[in-house]
C-alpha cells in the first residue's frame, strides 16, 4: 500500500529554465545518501538511521525513459521517518550557520531569505526522509559564495522540507535546495549509483496547492504510519491509520525537460520561490498510465540491480522523470 499511495498522485512535470538560471555543465550528480558531497556547507546535521532503502518502482508509460514525472508534495508516504524522530538536527544546523556569518549569507541567498531570518526559516521546515530518488539543485559552498548543481538525491535521504512538501535543506552537508532546472540536453550521470537506481524512477517533487498542515509519513522499518506536524522535529508525531490510494487516471505523457525541444507556455510548479504562493498552473493531481517497468541502465553509470518494494505495513496489500 505505501508504494500505491506514492503513485496514485504522480504528476507530469515540465521544467523549465528560468531567467538567469545556470545549466551546470550538462551534469548531475548522483549522491547517495550517507555522503556529504562536495563543498558542504556545514558537517552532517542528519540522525543516524536505517540503512537507505531500495527505490520504489513507479508506474511506467509508453513515452522514453527521459520522461520527467513528479509527485504532489501532499502526498501520503512521499515521505518516510520514525514516530518520535527527527530525521534532522535542526538546532544544530541553525548553530553551524551562525557560527559562520559567510556561509550563513550565502545559505540565505539561495533560498532567498534575509540573512537574519535563517533559524526562523529553518525551524519552519519539516524533517523527514526521502521515499524516492529525487532531483534537486543542490548548492555547495566554495570561495564565499553558494554554487549550484543539478543532483540525484538518494532515497532515505533527510531533508528538510517546506509547507508546501519541497525538499529545501539536505541535512547530511547542510545545503540549500531548490527545485530543479532542465538542461538542453540529456544530462550526464556523475557520483556514485546505488544498488536499485534506475534513472526511468527519478521523480520531482511538486509543490503541493495548499500549505501541509500535518505530513502523513510511512516508517518502513516499522510498517506504522503516522503524521507529523509541519516544522515539528517529531516531539508531536500521532500514529494513524493507513491512507486509502486513490484509483489512477490517465495523463499524457510529457517530453523530456532535459531535450531542446522541452517548453512549457506557463512557469511550472517546480520553478517557484520558497513561500511563493501555489500557481493556478500548477499540474493536476493524475497518474501516467501504467505499464511494464524501464529497465534500461543509465548510460554512464554501472549496470543497475532490480529495485525492490518497500516492506508494506502489517496486515495491507503491497503496494516521480529524468534524472
């Protein structure tokens, strides 16, 4: 069932490249989730926790595996945890930041936040980890400033997100996020693959319509399911009751972002500033219609392993796209 969940509310995604936007070199860095990555911006604020698990397959479609798919950030079981735990230290991170002014003004910048508002913003967001592999632009420190990459983040990374469900902090180098940006082409594949990696299950996390007053997270060591009220670190998690998956619809398969070709008439969800308010354009909440799985291995990485469930809860039926 967590898996189903997941997939009943998959989006088509179309990025664009907005106005000044850099296209980092064609690349995107695939970072599992135990590693800080290049110019951290602070060491690892992230809890110890289960070993990542293998990514979940989603729905495939008729269209090529360069096909961008993303997943309501509302989404029950987007999101994983445990009941009572934060996946991030939040007060520690608030701390390495105001230790270095520098570094705390480039943090601010990226996210576009005044310098003196970075523990009030980071103590808004919510910690949680990563249920799909998923992309981001990442930012590393280096020479004073933030500089931006596009990345891969691992499923059972923690992040921070925000009350709209986008991931905004990776809590294992303390880098602000923001959502991705599409290249002209396909991007290459750099870092390091993980066992189950496919690029065809890569999604984009969709800002959802409303603010999320209450995540329903999936622990997957446990099989429990419970909420977790936006920027709480876990002092207030109340266990529940498996969601019911919503039946899918069809959508149309949407090209590529990363392809020449890609345009898109209205600025997507994606695109969108931290606090912005949601866009009337923002992607209906439907599915791509379902079929055999991709199973073709990226072109620059090795030769992927089968990606396997997630353990589904007790006593329930088993249950977002370039790179």
């Amino acid at each position: 069932m967590s898996a189903a969940v997941v997939a009943a509310v998959i989006l088509a995604v179309v990025l664009t490249r907005p106005e000044g936007s850099s296209e980092s070199g064609g690349e995107v860095l695939l970072q599992p989730a135990g590693k800080s990555g290049p110019d951290p911006f602070t060491q690892s604020t992230a809890r110890e926790g289960s070993t990542p698990p293998s990514p979940s397959e989603l729905p495939s479609s008729s269209a090529s595996a360069n096909v961008t798919r993303g997943v309501d950030g509302a989404a029950p079981g987007l999101y994983g945890g445990t009941r009572k735990v934060g996946s991030c230290d939040v007060e520690k991170q608030v701390g390495a930041l105001q230790k270095d002014p520098a570094k705390n003004k480039a943090f601010a910048s990226v996210l576009d936040i005044e310098p003196s508002g970075v523990p009030r913003y980071l103590r808004s967001l919510t910690p949680v980890h990563l249920r799909l592999d998923t992309r981001v632009t990442n930012h590393g420190y280096r020479d004073g400033r933030a500089t931006g990459y596009q990345a891969v983040l691992q499923t059972g990374t923690a992040v921070l997100v925000d009350d709209h469900g986008v991931p905004r902090v990776r809590c294992a180098c303390g880098n602000p996020l923001l959502p991705p940006v599409a290249q002209k082409s396909t991007p290459r594949q750099t870092g390091d693959a993980w066992p189950g990696y496919r690029s065809s299950n890569v999604v984009v996390v969709a800002p959802a319509t409303q603010v999320v007053n209450q995540f329903v997270v999936y622990d997957p060591d446990s099989g429990d399911w419970f909420t977790r009220d936006k920027g709480d670190t876990g002092t207030g998690d109340k266990k529940t009751k498996p969601p019911a998956s919503r039946p899918p619809s069809r959508h149309p398969d949407t090209p590529s972002p990363d392809e020449s070709t890609s345009t898109a008439s209205t600025p997507p969800c994606d695109a969108r500033s931290p606090g912005a308010p949601p866009a009337s354009s923002c992607p209906p909440s439907s599915v791509l219609p379902p079929s055999s799985p991709a199973t073709q291995p990226p072109s620059s990485v090795e030769e992927e392993s089968p990606a396997s469930e997630p353990a589904p809860p007790p006593s329930s039926p088993e249950v977002d796209g370039s790179p």
